[in-house]
C-alpha cells in the first residue's frame, strides 16, 4: 500500500493564509484539521504493522473504516487500518477523547 506524502511546506502557507482571513485553528474544518488526520492514519497504520509482525497466527491488513475522533482540538475523521482477522483494535479503541491540555 503506497502511503500518501504529506506537503508540510504547502501545508504552512495554506494555515497562514487561512489564519489571517480569520479561520478557526480548531474544529472539523480548522487550520489543524489535515495534520491531526495525518498524524492519527500514521500512527494507527504503525500500530497495525506492528501488531501484524507479533501475531501469532496468520493475518494482513485488510481495508480501512472512517472514524470520527473527538479531540481537544474537535472532532477529525480518520482511516482506521484493519486486520483480516479483526484482532487489531488500536489504541483510539480505548479512547473516547483525547485530554484536554
């Protein structure tokens, strides 16, 4: 599966330009919302080939379902990776929400 680079230099002049006009930082459609995804597929799809590499029985990856995760920052839609086997559950299973910082 490829993984889908992630522009950081365009992303910074999109937020800039969008925080001037006056767009929010948090929230489903604020400036932070594209990383958060990013940040949140990339650690479930580490989390996933890990627990794929220490299974004791055969097992791959097999598609991915959206989520809706209720962060302090609002809620962000994710790709969540699973196994054929449905024996991943990731640690955004045991969380409702992220802490409040």
């Amino acid at each position: 599966m490829e993984r889908e680079d992630f522009d950081f230099k365009n992303f910074e002049k999109e937020a800039i330009k969008k925080l001037q006009v006056g767009e929010p930082l948090e929230g489903a459609d604020g400036v932070l919302a594209p990383l958060l995804k990013r940040l949140f597929n990339a650690s479930l799809e580490g989390e996933l080939d890990a627990h794929l590499k220490t299974g004791k029985e055969k097992n791959r990856k097999n598609g991915k379902g959206s989520k809706k995760l209720k962060t302090s920052f609002g809620e962000v839609e994710i790709d969540k990776p699973r196994g054929r086997n449905s024996t991943f559950s990731g640690l955004f299973n045991f969380i409702s929400s992220a802490p409040s910082y």
